[in-house]
C-alpha cells in the first residue's frame, strides 16, 4: 500500500476559498476512489493561498470481484445460458441455491490499478471543486485561479495527466523567487516544503502564528487581542508567517476602542493589543515577509491614514443628535415594496412597545420606545458607513455622548446580536425580526433550498433563540407575534403569511432543539403542537426522560393502535350510557380519574408527571382491545367507543404525537 499525493499549485487565492475548496478535495476524493473500489486508511487535506493539497495514505490496490450468475436448475441443460454469456458448458458450476441445485456461471471483474483509476479520478476531482467566483479558460474548464503547477504521486511514482496545458511533476514551489522544491514521495511533501520556508499544513501554520504573536506581545508586556475569525483568516492569507509589530499614535486612543480596533482587524487584518485591559497604541500583523522595517513602516503609515480617517468621523458625527440621525432614515429605502428604515423603525417603535407591556418589568418597559426608535439611527453616520460591522456598537457611543440613559444605549449596542443579554435590546430584537420576517415572507422573498439572500433563517433562528432563553414575564406565542407584526402592513394577507411563517419557524425550533433532543422526540413534539417554543422544549426534555423508562415501546404500540383505529373516523359526542363491556366501562374510568390528574399535571408544566400518568392507561387500553370490538356493526356503539378512544388520543397529543417518532 501507498500514499497518493495531489497539490493544485495557484496564484494567490482569497482567503475566504481555501477552506471551502479543501472541505470539497476531501469529500470528493472519498467519493470518486470509492466509486472505482480504491480503498484508503484515511485523508488529509493542506492548503496555503498558493496550493491546495491532498493526501491518502495506505491506498490500496482494488481486489478482482467475483460475480455470481445464477442460470436453469440443474436438471435442465445449461446450453442456452452458456450461449447468452459467451461461456462453454464447462464454465458452468452446480450450486445449492434456495433449497434447489442451479447451473452458475462465476464471472472474475478484474480491477483496474489504482496508478490507472488516479490518471482518471484525479482530473474529474480537480474539475469538481467550485468556487464562489472562477475563471474560466479556454474550453469549459473553470477553478478560482490559474492553476500554475500540478504534482500527483503514488508512492514515488507520478501520476500524468494534465489539466489546459499544465502537466504534473514532482516539483512544487515554495515562496516566489525561490527555486522548484523536488518532491520525492508524499511522505516527503510537508518537509521538503518545510525546508523552503513554506508551511504547508494550516494547522501548524494556526499554531505557529498563534505562539509568535504571543511571544512578541510578551516582550512589551502586553496581550494579544484575538477578534472572532481573524486568526483563520491570516492563516490562508499567508504561506512564511512572520510577526511584525508596529505602533500608532496615542492620541487616536480618545477615539472608541472599537472603532481603533475594527480599523485595525476589519481593513488591515492587524492583531490589537492590549495593555492592563486596555487598548495599546501597538499592534501586530502577519506577513509573507522577512523585511521587517520596510514592511512596518507601510503598515503604520496605512493604519495611520485609517485612524485619522475615523478620527474625522466620530468629531463629524458627534455634531449630530441621534435623533436627528433617525430621522434621515426618511430617505433610504429597506426594501422595495416594503417602505423606508424610518417606517421600518416606527414600526418596531410599536411592536416593541406592545411586547415589553406583557413581557418585561415595568422599570423596563418606560426604555423600550426610544431604544427601538434610535436602534437603526447609527445606519446614518459617517462612522457606519466606513465600517458597517460597527452597526449598533456606534449607536451605543453617540448615545452615550448625548447622555441618553444607559439602559437605552446598552439596548442599541445589543440590538443587532443573534441573543443580547439586555432584556429591551430583547424585546427590540424579536420586534425587529419579526417585522423582518413578516416583511419579506409578504413580498414572497421565502427560502428555498440552500438559497437564502437576506439571511431569514439566521433571523428567524435569532426569534427562536430569544423566546427560549428569556426570562420574560409571560410566554411568548409564534402566532400572536406574527399577527401583531402583520398589523404594521397595508394591504397585507395575514392568512397567507401564517400559512407561510409559521412552518418556517416551526423549521427553526426543529433545528435548534436538534442540538438537545433525539430527532425523533422532537418530531413527536413539534407534532403535538409547536406554537409555544418554551413549552415543545419542556415536552421535549420530559418525553426525553420518559423513553428512557421500561415499558415505553409497549406503550407507543398501543397508542399507535389507538391512532390507527381512528383514521377516517369521524368525532360525536360520548355517551356514558351506551358502554356496555366490562373492559370499555374500566377503560372510561381510568381515562376520566388520569384526565384530571393530568390536566393538573399540565398546568403546572410537570410534564414528567403527565408522561407517567398516561404510562398507567396502557394496561386498561390493551384489555380494551383484547376484549372489545370496536368495528361493530351498531353504529352508535362503534361511534361511541371511537368517542372513547379520542379522549386518549386527545390526552396524548396534547403533550407529544408518540406515533411520529
């Protein structure tokens, strides 16, 4: 057994791609051997903005398959069949098949080598792999960049193939300007690109910008600021890390911290860093290059033009009251056929208000109003406009300037996360969503498939969120919330948007209570009902427990005979007085005592006491069946024993739909 090797050398890529593109190499490379019964221990994948690499190690060579062909019983002649697969009867072998001796013909399938299935899976694996934009070449090839080298191993051999006019070798290249790196096997390949400064395997490269950055930090006596993403970022932007640090002027540290550090990370792709907690007038960046001083001096001279750049923004902006911000909002459209950001921010102005009256407290409830009307008012500034990240964070700043109260500037700064921890910036969130939500779903802008422009699952994701984790005074229903959004729209299908709406959240909770519960419990769940978020995860941990008790399998086929029994019938009201049987009269009995108990049991949201007080009906609905016809031909008897057995289903669909699991 042997290693294969493939590297797609490039000129540079996004960074943004490689991840993706390696993510594709694999799963690719998996199903195309498999396809041709080429067998591998396992795959790696490598990348850097030059290369995209791969892996398998212990290839193993495909076996010779024998296929079985059964022909006549062997009492009749196998002439015919011999003739049909161009064999001689002497070919033929009598086999025991299925209590009977048959004539069979075992045919040998020779494999192909596995050097012989990599000239051709290779190519098909390269011309797989997509890209949010490629370019394309002569004839229909397409890849992100020119591919300007190949290299395809098998132990120390070379796979030839070529790909518009770039044939495989065993040589690679290393940094520009330096020579071919020869590659003698794929066990070689990381160290021999190691040699010529190229650090091939991310992982590595992660780890060793991750220590350096650390290590020069360190010398100054300070930390490393490591905003989300951007560490994975540099990573695939560079091939040689090499730390370099360099500084900026102290007097851009009277601008907001986020603002510094988002000219930094956002534009520059520089590591902050801080000093007792606090931002220092250093940073640290990442380069392909060993020439530190030319390098930093560009560095801090294109920081600097950026720092002043926001430096001008936040004293312009300033001038400006939040208010006034709001009401420029006036003139810039959310979304055609659905008005203006300012109609957009009236209207969570009253969703938002109406919402906080029954779920927060009344200290909260007087911030809710402006919060939601100066939410979006940051859109409007300079500062916004240059760094868009900083939505709601430049909101937060200015209202702290003009001195609006904390609880209304801490809501604006929270506004935009998926789940703020401030309970108005909740309240504002769910009213901005929804009104999102609503919106679009009116215009016919729905997801389909993995097509999603406007982000609407992460929006609609974010309600789901919110109304889980609150600690809200009341429970919050999908229905009502969606209603009450509808009335902020003219000339808008209510019908028509719940139809719509409330499968897709009902999609949302399936998904994020995925996280917690068998998908099977959540079907069942979800089927009982799913207009309560918080009450279908309560049902969902109980019946979670509740499957794990002796004696459940025997109670969901009762139920589902139950179920079955009742398909087609039609409800009429129970007459007590027309149960005739032993076993039904037990039956009603049990059902009317446990009813009680159980509606108790609901109301408290002790629905692991439900679930055991419907466990106990399992003997007496099993006697029923055993004893009790329910089909008879006296009408109003069958009617009223299906009456009966409506009471029980009733009883568990209002907790779970047992029969969906």
């Amino acid at each position: 057994m042997k290693d294969l090797l493939l590297e797609i050398g490039t000129e540079e890529l996004p960074a943004s791609y490689i991840e993706p593109a390696l993510s594709q190499l694999k799963t690719g490379a998996e199903k195309l051997f498999s396809e041709n019964a080429i067998e591998f221990s396992s795959a790696e994948t490598y990348g850097t903005p030059r290369r995209l690499s791969l892996i398998l190690y212990s290839v193993k060579e495909a076996e010779t398959k024998e296929e079985e062909i059964v022909g006549p019983p062997a009492q009749s002649p196998p002439d015919g069949f011999a003739k049909k697969h161009s064999v001689l009867g002497k070919d033929l072998v009598i086999k025991e098949k299925k209590g009977g001796r048959y004539w069979c013909l075992i045919k040998k399938k020779e494999r192909k080598p596995a050097y012989v299935i990599s000239r051709k899976v290779l190519p098909q694996l390269i011309s797989s792999i997509s890209f949010p934009k490629s370019m394309r070449w002569k004839g229909d090839f397409t890849f992100a960049r020119p591919i300007r080298w190949l290299v395809a191993l098998l132990g120390t051999r070379l796979i030839p193939f070529e790909i518009e006019g770039v044939k495989t070798t065993k040589e690679s290249f290393g940094l520009r300007g330096r020579p071919p790196v020869f590659i003698a096997s794929p066990a070689h390949y990381l160290s021999a690109l190691r040699k010529q400064g190229v650090i091939a395997d991310q992982k590595e490269r992660a780890e060793h910008i991750l220590s350096a950055l650390k290590d020069s930090a360190k010398k100054i006596g300070a930390e490393v600021l490591l905003p989300p993403g951007l560490l994975d970022e540099v990573v695939n932007m560079v091939e040689d890390p090499s730390v370099i640090m360099g500084s900026f002027s102290k007097k851009y540290l009277k601008i907001p911290e986020d603002v510094v550090i988002a000219s930094m990370v956002s534009h520059q792709r520089y590591f902050p860093l801080l000093k007792d907690e606090k931002l220092a007038p250093w940073f640290l960046a990442i380069s392909n290059s060993k020439k530190a001083a030319s390098i930093r001096k560009g560095y801090e001279r294109v920081l600097s033009a950026r720092l002043a750049d926001a430096d001008f923004f936040w004293k312009e902006d300033k001038k400006v009251s939040l208010e006034t911000f709001a009401s420029k909002l006036k003139g810039v459209i959310w979304q055609e056929g659905l008005g203006t950001l300012h109609q957009k921010a009236l209207r969570c102005v009253r969703l938002a208000t109406s919402f906080s009256l029954r779920l927060l407290s009344p200290k909260d409830i007087r911030y809710v109003e402006r919060a939601a009307y100066l939410a979006k008012a940051d859109l409007m500034t300079q500062m916004v406009g240059e760094f868009p990240k900083l939505e709601g964070i430049m909101g937060y700043h200015y209202a702290k300037f003009n001195a609006v109260e904390d609880e209304i500037a801490e809501a604006i700064r929270q506004h935009y996360e998926p789940l703020p921890s401030s309970s108005i910036a909740r309240v504002v969130n769910l009213a901005d969503r929804i009104d999102t939500l609503v919106g679009y779903f009116a215009i016919g802008y729905i997801p389909k498939g993995s097509e999603d422009p406007q982000g609407l699952r992460r929006i609609g994701n974010s309600i789901i969120q919110i109304i889980l984790e609150a600690d809200f005074k009341t429970r919050i229903l999908l229905s009502s919330i969606i209603r009450e959004a509808c009335k902020g729209y003219e000339r808008i299908d209510e019908e028509k948007i719940m139809e719509t709406l409330l499968p897709f959240l009902k999609v949302r909770l399936f998904f994020l209570l995925s996280s917690s519960f068998d998908r099977g419990v959540i079907n069942a769940v979800l089927s009982a009902g799913f207009n309560d978020p918080k009450d279908c995860r309560d049902r969902a941990e109980a019946l979670s427990n509740f499957i794990k008790q002796e004696g459940f399998s025997d109670l969901t086929v009762s139920i589902k005979r139950v179920m079955n029994i009742l398909k087609g019938a039609e409800r009429v009201v129970f007459d007590e007085n027309l149960l005739a049987e032993p076993a039904e009269k037990e039956l009603y009995s049990m059902v009317t005592k446990t009813g009680l108990d159980f509606k108790s049991a609901c109301q408290r949201k002790d629905y692991d006491e439900a679930f055991l007080l419907l466990s106990k009906l399992r003997p007496a609905i099993d006697k029923f069946f055993d004893e009790v016809l329910v089909q008879t031909e006296e009408k109003s008897i069958r009617e009223n024993r299906q009456a009966l057995l409506f009471r029980i289903s009733d009883l568990f669909l209002s907790l779970a739909d047992l029969s969906a699991m």
